[in-house]
C-alpha cells in the first residue's frame, strides 16, 4: 500500500478521470468492481465525482465533455507539475498543443488539457489540497500508465525533453518495442509501446486487484467486458472495458514472497 500526501515529482502520473455520459451508470460500475463510494463536488470547469477507496480519493469521474476525443473513451492520465502554466508552455515550445488551458478546479489544483506530437492527449496536474491519487499501487486503486503509439520516437523525445526523463529498454519483455520512462532520480514512471497497430496514441491505465479471475467476473456481471485473464512477467493480467466502452487493464501482482 503507498498513501499519498504530497506532490509528485515532475512528469509522475498523479491522478487520473473519466468522462461518461451517464454518471450514475459509471458509479454503480466503478463500485461494483472496486469498491468505490463518492464525493460531488463543483467547479468553475463543471461538477465531477471524486472517488473514494477507504475514504482516500483515488480518481474522478466527470461528464463528458469537448476535450474528450468524439466517440472514444480512456482513463485520462495527469502528470504531476509544480507549475502547470510553465509546464503548459513547455509542451507547446516541444512540439505538443494544449487543448484547454490552464485552469483551477475547486480548491483541489490546476490543470490543463494537452497533447503530444503523436495526438495523445493528457493532463497536468499541480495540487493544491489535493495532490492527486491518495492510495495508489495497492488493490482497487492506480497502479501503472504506459503509452502505446503507432510511431514511438516523437513521443519519446517529447517526453524527455519536457519531463527530463531518461529512455530505457527493457530486456523483460523481449520482441516488443518498449521503452521505460524515468525521471532523474531513477523512478519508472511508465513506459512507450511502440506498436504499429495501435489505431492512435493512447495513455492506458492499469488498476491492481487482489484477483484478476474475480475481478472478470464482477466487469461482465456489472454490464462490461473482459478479456481472458493472461499470466504476464508482471503479474496476471485481463482488458476490461466499461459499459461506456472505456478500456483498461487489471493486474493481481505476485506477492513479495512468491
């Protein structure tokens, strides 16, 4: 369990949200795979739910709106920053757009929508009273975000240059184009698949749970779907995509002594 009180370092995945169509569809989902109860809160941006794991806020959920890419549907990443209006200007120097500016949301932080080179978009994030996920690598909450993109090295350059990450392969994974993002003081933050297949850049977000085969079960009982669950280097493994058709994956890790 890893509990969260301060701001991250630059470039780490703090928070992430959802934009749905229907909200208290996605509550009952949500809550019915991990547990989730919820606070309502308002903004000068629009209402949004936080999402509460043991009374921690671990995510958001909001109503969809212009910034959401038309007809598709992700957990939508922040990365930490100190400075989002900097930040934000940063990305536009490097060759990334900002999608809506920055902006506060309640007394929670300031954020803004932006995109890569390669069309990912993300968020910033410089908490407030909030400094972003309060639980995280631990069941029912954010575990991990990795990058998958058709065209891989823009992204990468991207990447360092704003955050000042380094680039590492990895030798686990043996076949496929990956690359690990780390900041200067040698944290992963993530990594870069490169896959020629993907339809589009997309940041994709993993939760842990305690068991993938249970947690299939309670995606298609709760109106999803779910891949079969597969054994990976890291642990095992299952897509899931909500009723909204948001995909995302889960993982069981092994235990330390396994």
């Amino acid at each position: 369990m890893s509990k969260v009180s301060t701001n991250q370092p630059l470039g780490t995945p703090t928070w992430i949200d959802l934009g749905v169509p229907d909200l208290d569809r996605a509550k009952a989902f949500y809550r019915a795979l991990f547990g989730w109860e919820y606070e309502e809160r308002a903004a000068a941006t629009g209402p949004f739910t936080l999402c509460l794991l043991r009374g921690q806020r671990v995510a958001a959920l909001r109503p969809v709106t212009a910034a959401d890419a038309e007809g598709e549907s992700w957990w939508h990443v922040h990365l930490a920053t100190d400075d989002c209006d900097r930040t934000a200007k940063q990305i536009v120097v490097s060759g990334g757009t900002v999608l809506v500016p920055p902006a506060d949301v309640a007394d929670l932080g300031r954020t803004a929508v932006v995109a890569d080179p390669t069309g990912a978009r993300f968020s910033l994030w410089q908490g407030r009273t909030l400094a972003g996920c309060e639980l995280v690598n631990e069941p029912c909450a954010l575990v991990r975000n990795d990058l998958a993109c058709p065209d891989p090295g823009p992204a990468r350059r991207f990447y360092a240059t704003v955050f000042d990450f380094t680039l590492d392969g990895n030798d686990d994974l043996p076949g496929f184009d990956f690359t690990f993002l780390r900041r200067p003081d040698g944290h992963e933050i993530g990594g870069v698949f490169g896959d020629p297949a993907a339809p589009a850049s997309r940041w994709q977000t993993v939760f842990e749970v305690a068991d993938t085969d249970e947690l299939v079960a309670l995606a298609v009982a709760a109106g999803g779907t779910a891949g079969a669950p597969e054994d990976a280097p890291y642990g095992r493994m299952a897509a899931i995509t909500d009723p909204f058709g948001t995909s995302f994956s889960v993982i069981t890790r092994p235990s330390p002594a396994s």
